[in-house]
C-alpha cells in the first residue's frame, strides 16, 4: 500500500531536518529535549511536524544515514498524528517493520526508506503512547536481509506534539 500524499511530504521533512536553509518555508516551533517541532506550507496549507532522530541503530546497515521518527499534522487534509520513520537505511521489498512504545506494538508498512502505521487508524493511540512512553523501538529488516533495531528517546515528545498541535 503506497500512501503517495505523504511521500512529498517525507521528503519536505528529510528537507527541513538536512538542510534547514533550504527548506525556507519550515520554521522551528521549539526545541523539546530530544524533539523538535516545525511548521512549513507544503502548497496545499500548513503542515507541523514534531521529529527526533534515533539514540541508537543497531547493526548499523551497509550505507546508513541518519534516520528520523515523525508525528505529523495537517489540517488541511484532515490528519492528526500521522507517523512516519524515515529510517536512513532501505527496507527489505515487502517487508513490515513494528514501532514499539512501553510494550505496545503498532505495525508499520514500509516502502524504500520509510514506514507508515499499517493501520492509519492507530495514529492517536501510538501519538498516545509516545506521550506516555520513554522509549520508542522502531524494528525493521533491511534490504540486505538484517533485522535492524532503532531506539528513539521520547524524553520531550509531550511538549513537541503540543507545539504542533497548537500550530496545527
């Protein structure tokens, strides 16, 4: 299942997180801990994001960028806490990675380097989850067939997504 309307805007995250200048549309809506919160108009109205960027990634793959964890709002097309992972590695074709927060296992979809909530229904429970957890353990297969474990502080997701969700 291809989501194409957040395919554009994985790349205007991945945009604004490398190269802040330019991506001169997204403006920092603050800096939460290990989370940060921005805004930027995508063409079709606003859209925030509150991300972060794994405190670990174990084994490192064969090529690996740095990878990021998102929630995302955007008014204009109804949508609250979407999550996203850009992960900085390539997934294995077909393959589905799991977000885990607190014990809670949400299964995420995956195509090239990112990943979706397979059921975009989850999203405020996960958003929920995040807010209430300590850690967020995204784990995936890569194309090269390795199982790889990110591990996401959520020390400051309470108040990134508040950011968002009073900007959006």
């Amino acid at each position: 299942m291809i989501r194409r309307s957040a395919l554009p805007l994985a790349t205007l995250l991945v945009l604004a997180a490398l190269a802040p200048a330019q991506a001169q549309s997204a403006r920092v809506l603050g800096d939460f801990r290990d989370w940060s919160s921005y805004a930027a108009d995508d063409g079709g109205g606003t859209v925030c994001f509150a991300m972060t960027k794994p405190k670990s990634t174990e084994p490192t793959p064969e090529g690996y960028s740095e990878g990021y964890a998102y929630i995302t709002n955007r008014p204009g097309e109804d949508v609250v806490n979407e999550f996203n992972v850009v992960a900085g590695y390539t997934f294995q074709t077909g393959s589905m990675a799991v977000a885990n927060v607190g014990g809670q296992e949400f299964p995420l979809f995956t195509q090239s380097d990112a990943a979706w909530l397979d059921d975009a229904g989850q999203a405020a429970n996960l958003a929920a989850a995040i807010r209430s957890g300590s850690t967020l353990v995204i784990t995936g297969t890569s194309a090269a067939g390795t199982e790889v474990v990110q591990t996401f502080s959520l020390s400051g997701a309470t108040a990134a997504q508040q950011a968002i969700g009073a900007e959006c």
